[in-house]
C-alpha cells in the first residue's frame, strides 16, 4: 500500500494530470450543474430506492445513495458526486496503467488516457438520467479499485509461497496476509460492482485485458532456459489472477441476490428493462438477429455518429496492435487478452441477442480511450521528429475536444426535447383546468404515446431519405443483403446515438407498474395535480385510442360518465 499511496500523492500533486483531467471532467459534464430537465425515470426514482433496485438483486445502489442523501437538500450534489467518482476513476486507471507499463506509457499519454475516457460520448450519455449519473461515476470508480486490487495478488515468492533468501518468517506472513487480503477484498469489491449495474463485469473484463496487454508491450523478451520462445506461462497466470477473484465475486452476488430476493419481499418488484440472462435458445435465428443488431447499432450507426465511428476505428486499430505486438515480443498470451477484450465488448450483445443500450457501451469508453492512448504513445516514441510529436498532441487535444463538444451536443439535444415536452403538458394542463372539464371529481387517464418533433427526431435518428442511407441501402441490396434499419418508423430508419432522450410522455403513459404514475409525476412537477386512474381502465381505454382525440392536436379532451380519457399522438 505504500506504494500505492506514494504514487497516489504524486498523481493528485501533478498539475499537468490533475488540471487536463479536472478540465475534461467540467467541459464534458459541466452542462448538467447549468440545466433543469425532466427525463425518463427521473421522477419515479422513489420507487427504485424504496425496493425497486432490492427487488433486482441490485442491493450497492440504494447503500451508496442513503449515505450520500444529502443530494435531497441540494439537488446538484448528487451530479457533483458523480462527476468527482469518474474523475477519481480516471485518475486510478492512470496508476494502475502506469504500473503495468513499469513506467513505460508518460504522464501526457496516460493524461490523455484519462482524458478521453471521461469525455468519451457513447456511454457517458447516461448522465442525462438523474439516477443513473451516479452509479455510473462510482461504478467505474470501483472497478479502478478493483483493478489495482488484483494487480498487486502475487502468487509465488511474494506471496510467501516460496522461500526467497532475504524474506524473514515474519515477512513471508505478512506477505500471505496481504495476498489473502487482496483476494477477500477484490471478491467484495466485485460483488458490489456487479451489484450496482451487471455490465461493470464487461468493463472489468476489458480493463483487466487491457492491463495484462500493456505489460506484454513493455516486457522484455525472456526466453525459457534452453529454449528460444519467450516464456508466456507468466502472463497467461497474471490474467486468471486478475479475473479470478472477480469472477468469484460475480457467482456469490448472483447467488446471495437470487436467494435474498426469494426470501425477502420487498415491497414492490421492478424488473430490469431488459436483464441480461442466458438466452432461453441458441437458434440460428437468434445468432442473426444477434450480428445484424450490432452491425447496425455500433457499426453502421458510427456513419453518421462520431463516437460509434470511433469506436469502430478502435477496433480495427486494437487488431492490428494485439497483432503486431504479439509477433514483435513473440507472446502468445495476446490471443487471450484479445479475446478477454472482445468478450467484455460484445459478451453483453451474444448474451441478450442484440447490442443493448446503456449495458453494452460502458466497456467502450476505456476501451477507446486506451487503444488512442497507445496509438499516441507509438506515435510519440522514440527519437521521431519533433514536428510528428506536436501533431500527434494536437491530434489527441482535438479528438478530447471532438468529444466533449459531441456530449455536450447530446445534452443541449435533450434539453430541446424536455422545452418540447414541457410546453405541450403545459398546454395540455391548462386546457384540463379551463373548468370544461370534471378535474378534481374524476380520475384523467392518459392513453397514446406522444411522437417528438421533427426537429427532435431528426436529432437522434437518421432519415430514410439520407443521401447516405440511401446509398448504403442500395449497396446492400446489390450485394444480396436485406438492410431492415427501421427504428421507429418508415421516415427515420436508424438510430444515430446509442443513448435515449425518447418521450417522457410516452414513457410516462407506459407505465409498467401504475396508471400513468410517472406522468402524473412529471404533471405535479410542472405545478398541477389530477386525481390517477386504474390499471384495469387504462388497459380498455387503450384498446379503443383511436376513438378519442388527440389532445396535442385537436385540444380537446374526452369526459367519460368514470374518468377523462386525454390521448396523445
């Protein structure tokens, strides 16, 4: 721990880190402190800490937000904390990589590292729901933790296994201690992670990956006594050492959240919106349906949206440095990281049979952030020409900024939808408060869903009529493939972002659990109150929509001998 401490210290005392990082973290999220928004699930967030998150076996939530409760006093506290957790969580991987590196990867790209790790747009979109900003800062900050947990387990002389001249009986315990230590910790530290949000698990599985990859970049080539092939065994070891102990971690949480929730009722039960679990069959139908939703969500969509485009570039940039590196140090053990990585990246998609938003991407921040770190690193090495040096820091100054601008091009975007949605409850209120209708007297159930603007949709999604859609369309078809890209309906065919800004009124006229509960929420927020209806009327009512008006274009509403039925469209 010493060693930690000290380059914990030096690390936070280094302006030339701490400033770029600092700076990174504002410019990417400091739009939030400045904004008031309402978006989906953000007002029915009591009912995911009163027993929601219990009843999904995600028990580290409700326990980090109860401590830190003063986020109800001052509502900007709890964005505050998120923002510090992932620029803590930056600041970490910058020692756990430069562990790895043994010194190797400089200050300036380990910065820049962190840098874009923190502004990376794809997953960091999540900040724009108020309960989800925080577990993600904190569960990459945890899973830092995590990491420089299992990269100090020794296994070995170390460790006291063995006898090493110099090591005192007193020495060797000690060293058995802090090995068992780190192990019980990590198990812990890994439970909770997963705990908090399943897809932590991915975003380990790539760091750790990534870690032992860094070591075979800057390892010497060691041959075997007698033999001319580099010794392997070592890294091969230093992977399961990593993934082990979290591996433990995630088969006791599973285990203690399915038995907790078997035998505890907690009052109310919110199922995740799409859970990861083994798929129920493995047909083939299933596995095209699989590389069809990840081709088009994180690889056609990186056409139109810099961060999928990046992402994409990533890849195809990681494959050619696990391979060079592996046939320059003759290290076998890059198959294995490679295929670690992979699994964190897409393990989440084969899993539930498409690329699921929010869980799959949040392994791709650091991903992306490291293969640019080391693509600058190279770049950067050795005696190459000042000049190339200063354009390879402009160029990664540039891709920061690019980022930054892009999230907070999806912040503005989302609050444009919220002025939308906000005006047109408003207006609708107020055309319920006229006194032509029995409010106050009779429940008001809202049926439909409310379709955005052009304005807003055009924000999020591509157009069928694209010149570039269009074109790819036709090459698809040419080369015998159907290219089936509607994402919503016949006018835009194609998710640009991989986050949500949808609908708070349609949202909140879906609700699973209650009639109309979250919209009735957004409606209170906004100052007016009606009495809620019942499921059971909802459901009816709703099979029937097309009978009443739409409110948003006709202004009228519809009064029932039982209710007032206020459709949407």
């Amino acid at each position: 721990m010493n060693g930690f401490s000290g380059k914990l210290k030096e690390t936070l005392l280094d302006w030339k880190t701490v400033v770029p990082v600092a700076a990174a973290s504002l410019l990417s999220f400091g739009w939030q402190l400045f904004r008031s928004n309402v978006g989906i699930d953000d007002m029915i967030r009591e009912r995911y800490r009163n027993g929601g998150l219990f009843s999904q076996g995600r028990f580290t939530g409700p326990f980090i937000r109860y401590p830190l409760g003063l986020f109800k006093i001052f509502p900007l506290l709890e964005l505050i904390y998120a923002i510090l957790f992932i620029t803590a969580a930056a600041l970490l991987l910058i020692i756990a990589f430069d562990k790895a590196s043994k010194g190797g990867l400089s200050k300036g790209v380990l910065t820049f590292f962190a840098c874009a790790f923190i502004s990376y747009p794809l997953i960091n979109e999540l900040f724009v729901y108020k309960g989800s900003n925080l577990n993600s800062g904190v569960g990459y900050f945890l899973t830092a933790i995590l990491l420089l947990m299992t990269s100090g387990i020794r296994i070995g002389k170390n460790s006291g296994a063995e006898d090493p001249e110099g090591i005192s009986e007193k020495g060797r315990k000690k060293n058995k201690f802090l090995t068992v230590l780190r192990i019980s910790g990590a198990v812990l530290v890994s439970m909770a992670i997963v705990s908090l949000y399943e897809a932590f698990a991915a975003v380990y599985l790539v760091l750790a990956s990534l870690y032992v990859f860094t070591e075979i970049v800057f390892s010497e080539k060691k041959p075997l006594k007698g033999s001319g092939v580099p010794d392997n065994t070592h890294f091969v070891k230093k992977f399961f050492i990593l993934v082990l102990p979290a591996f433990a971690g995630i088969i006791i949480e599973f285990a203690v959240g399915t038995l907790l929730t078997k035998l505890i009722d907690f009052g109310i039960t919110v199922p995740p919106g799409s859970n990861i679990a083994l798929p129920t069959s493995l047909s083939a139908g299933y596995f095209v349906d699989m590389f069809y939703s990840i081709f088009r969500k994180l690889f056609l969509a990186g056409l139109w949206y810099f961060p999928i485009g990046l992402f994409v570039m990533c890849l195809g940039a990681g494959l050619v440095l696990f391979i060079a590196v592996g046939a320059a140090k003759k290290r076998g053990s890059v198959i294995l990281c490679a295929a670690g990585t992979l699994a964190g990246l897409f393990g989440i998609s084969i899993l539930t049979g498409g690329a699921v938003k929010y869980r799959t991407c949040l392994s791709f921040a650091p991903f992306v952030a490291f293969v640019m770190a080391l693509l600058v690193y190279y770049a950067c090495r050795g005696s190459k020409p000042k000049a190339l040096k200063v354009l390879t820091a402009v160029c990664a100054t540039f891709m920061v900024a690019v980022q930054v601008v892009n999230l907070n091009i999806y912040f503005c975007n989302n609050d444009l939808r919220w002025e939308e949605e906000k005006a047109v409850l408003v207006d609708c209120c107020e055309k319920l408060s006229s006194g032509e209708y029995s409010i106050g007297e009779k429940p008001v159930i809202f049926i439909g869903e409310y379709t955005l603007s052009d304005d807003i949709m055009s924000r999020k999604f591509v157009r069928a009529d694209d010149p570039l859609y269009k074109a790819v369309k036709s090459a698809a078809v040419a080369a015998g493939f159907r290219l089936e890209t509607t994402d919503c309906n016949e006018t835009y065919v194609l998710a640009a972002n991989q986050a949500d800004f949808g609908s708070v009124i349609s949202w909140g006229i879906d609700d699973r659990f209650s009639c109309n509960e979250e919209l009735l929420l957004v409606i209170k927020y906004l100052g007016y109150e009606f009495i809620p209806g019942t499921m059971e009327r909802y459901e009816e009512l709703s099979a029937n929509k097309e009978a009443y008006p739409a409110i948003n274009e006709t202004g009228l509403a519809t009064e029932l001998d039982d209710c007032i039925v206020v459709r949407f469209k």
